[in-house]
C-alpha cells in the first residue's frame, strides 16, 4: 500500500533538538551565560553530534544565537533592537489580527478561550514560564485564522527576541495581571468580531509589552 502523502511526518532528531532547544530559551531557562556546546548536548541527550550542531546552526542563522570560539551563546538584542523589533511588529500584527477576526472560525476562538482560561489559571498560580505558555497558545490562536501565510511566517520571524525580558516582566504579579485584562478584552473582540476593535487592542499590547521589555532588557544588560 502506498503511502498517505497527507500524513504527518514525525520529526527527525535535528527538529526535536531544535524544538528542545527553541522552546528552552524562549521560556528564559538558557540564559545569558550558558554556552552551548554540540557535544556536550548530544552526550546528554544520548544522540550523535550532528543533528545537535545543525540546530544550533540553524538558530545561529535565526538570529537567535551567536558563535563563538568554543559552542554557541544567545545573541544578545539590546533596547534599542527590540525596540525596533517591535516597531516592526505594531505594523504587521494590527492589521493581521483585523484579517484575522474577519476570517476567524469556530475551532479558532475555542483555542483562543481555552488559550485566555490557561493565562487566568497561570496567572493565579504565580508561574510564569507557564503562563508565557499560555500566552504563547493564545497569541498562536489567532495568528491561526491569518489567511495570508506569508504575513504570518513574517510575523512568526520577528518573534521572541526579549525572551530573558519577558521571563523577568511575567515574575511581577501586576504585569500578569495586566496583560490577562488585556487577553480578555482581545478575545472579546474576536469572538464578537470586532476588527478594527481587535487590531487596536493587539497594538496597545504590543507598544505595552515592547516597552517594558525594553526596559527590563537594559536592567538585565546592567
């Protein structure tokens, strides 16, 4: 019998250690001083060398990673690169979200419940690498009913450069509670389909974040 070429490939071992890797730097657990070295992951991961060295090869072209002499370290974006990042970004997420409200569907807006009732559970827990978790989902909801995957791979591109930042802003119970309001009042609007609502709310939460990530990054620099 032939093979379903519609069925989900399983990833291969390169994916997994960078999707490893990828996810344990976005939640803040690789932090500035950590130095990545191939061999040493590969040892603790029990695989060979080279998958591990071309996903850090590949974070390092994502510019998510900078080499040096002996393994690979985070790059490190200043305030005024993230800044700029999200000057980038309060261009394309407002009018992707308005898209997106337009184009919404019933799937969407229950991952996009489900997504606000982990960031209130989360939020309550005082964890917040679980609640970037919960965020994630919830920003991931809408960017799913984006009909234009070419904005969406752009977007997806300019994402999570303030990841130690934004580790450090989600420790604060306030800033938690602050960006859950602003969750609530986004979903709202999407399952109310308010676009022009929805657009502004995604870019008062970008200027919001981008700031106070800013911020803290040069406190963390300091």
């Amino acid at each position: 019998m032939a093979a379903n070429p519609y069925k989900k490939r399983e990833p291969n071992i390169r994916e997994q250690v960078y999707g490893m890797l990828r996810q344990d730097i976005s939640l803040g657990k690789i932090g500035f001083d950590v130095r990545l070295v191939d061999n040493e992951i590969a040892a603790s991961l029990n695989v060979s060398r080279m998958p591990v060295r071309e996903a850090l090869l590949q974070l390092k072209n994502e510019g998510v990673l900078d080499g040096t002499s002996r393994g690979f370290v985070l790059r490190v974006y200043t305030p005024q690169e993230i800044e700029d990042i999200y000057a980038v970004r309060a261009l394309l997420e407002p009018p992707a979200a308005q898209l997106a409200c337009v184009n919404q569907s019933k799937v969407g807006i229950l991952a996009l419940e489900q997504a606000l009732s982990r960031i209130e559970a989360t939020h309550q827990q005082g964890d917040p690498i679980d609640n970037i978790q919960a965020n994630w989902a919830f920003r991931s909801a809408w960017i799913s009913m984006v009909p234009n995957k070419q904005l969406v791979d752009t977007m997806e591109r300019l994402h999570d450069r303030a990841d130690q930042a934004r580790t450090a802003c989600l420790q604060d119970a306030q800033f938690r509670l602050e960006t859950m309001q602003r969750a609530k009042a986004i979903c709202t609007a999407f399952s109310e389909r308010q676009e022009k609502q929805a657009a502004q709310l995604i870019l008062e939460n970008l200027l919001i974040c981008g700031s106070a990530y800013c911020i803290k990054q040069a406190e963390l620099l300091a």
